[in-house]
C-alpha cells in the first residue's frame, strides 16, 4: 500500500546535538513538507518542497534544515541552533503543490530533548 | 493573508450527543479549499474532506456532514450521534489560492465520553 513513513517513531536527543528525521513516500507525489505540532499550536509549516532539488522556508524554518536529493526522500534535520526542538513532527506529501490536493502525513516523530 | 479559527479548544460530549466543531476562515483568494483532518491519539492526520470555494453544497457522509457557508466565511463540522472512536483532534485548513500552502487552525480536542 502507498503512504508515507516516518522514522523513528520516538527520538531522543542531548542539547546540543543534531538529529535527523526520517520521511519516506511511495506515493509518487511531487511536493513534500514538514510540520511540528506544539500542544495548542495547531501544525505550523517548517519547509516545504515542490520537487526534487528544491524547497523552501515555510513559518518557522529557523534551525532546521532539509534535503530533497530524490523524489520519494524528504529528511529534515534538526540542529543544535534550534532553541526548543521537543515537539511532534510530521511528514505530509501532496501529489502537486499547487492546485486543490489534500495531503496526506505520516505517523509523526515525536522528539525530546533531555 | 489567510487564516483559520478554531475557537473552540476543547469539546467533551457523552456518547450518542450531537456536536458541531466551528471553523472560521480569512483569505483574499476567490478560489480556494477547505479541509478538515482528524488527529486520533495515534498522531497521524487522516483526511475527512475537501471543498473548493465554489461549491457550496452541504455534505453528509454518514454521521458527519458540512455546512460551508461563504457568506459567513465558516465550514463548520457536525458529529451526530457521536461515539467514543471520535475522540480525537480535528484540524480545520485552508489552500488558498492554485499555488499557496496548507494552513491549520489550532486544532480542537472532541473527547466523548460513553
């Protein structure tokens, strides 16, 4: 079945490390994006990609970084310049970016900081 | 610019009770699509529906329908006869325009109680 993957399920990392965070689509979708939910914060955008090779800053972009060297392979990476990185992220892919289509997310990393 | 509210935060009901989530939105565009996403404790977003902005027509797919009104800027979200596999997180989100991202409102907690 098609979807998306997200791994790992649960992270932990030490202040002052980076960490990378798996996604994984088969769905043959062109666009990407990583969100983080916050309790009462709703989703808020962190990068987005319209297609291989290219992406941009979404709401809250400030340390994190991503890559889209292959269509189905979003990772998004979390460094040490972020200030307050333990929260809920999640994957979603939509077959194009512009136009109507819904997207569709995976399960979700859940990141602490200890 | 865009914008969802969801005033309602929190919504506990007992099971078999009717229940209405709100969704208010803001945008400029005259094309545009609304979504609704339900969250329940396993953290994966799954998709309940998809309007554009000009089809106005009502929707009921089973014991969930949706009343999108224009001139009110609302596309609000009723449960009836609920259950307790409702309880869950629902997330109102607005595309506006044919190449702009998804936006989330802050999301609402339905808790139904048997």
């Amino acid at each position: 079945d098609g979807g998306i993957t997200q791994s790992p399920k649960y992270l932990f990392r030490k202040e002052g490390q980076n960490v990378t965070l798996s996604c994984e689509q088969n769905l043959n979708h062109d666009a990407m994006y990583w969100y983080r939910q916050d309790p009462g914060q709703g989703l808020r955008l962190i990068y987005y990609s319209q297609i291989v090779n290219d992406f941009q800053k979404g709401d809250i972009a400030e340390g994190y970084s991503v890559s889209r060297e292959k269509k189905e392979s979003f990772p998004l990476t979390v460094t040490s310049a972020q200030k307050n990185p333990t929260a809920f992220y999640l994957c979603a892919s939509s077959i194009y970016f512009s136009g109507g289509a819904g997207y569709t997310f995976g399960s979700g990393t859940r990141l602490t900081v200890v | 610019a865009q914008k969802v509210t969801q005033a309602q935060t929190e919504i506990s009901v007992v099971e078999k009770e009717d229940v209405t989530l709100d969704c208010v939105y803001e945008t400029r565009d005259t094309t545009y699509y609304l979504f609704w996403y339900k969250q329940p404790p396993s953290g994966e977003l799954v998709f309940l529906i998809r309007r554009n902005s000009f089809d106005e027509q009502n929707e009921i797919s089973g014991r969930y329908s949706w009343n999108f009104q224009k001139s009110t800027s609302s596309f609000n979200f009723t449960i009836t006869a609920s259950q307790v596999v409702d309880s869950a997180v629902y997330f109102c989100a607005l595309k506006p325009g044919a190449n702009s991202k998804l936006t989330f409102g802050k999301g609402i907690t339905l808790s139904v109680r048997p």
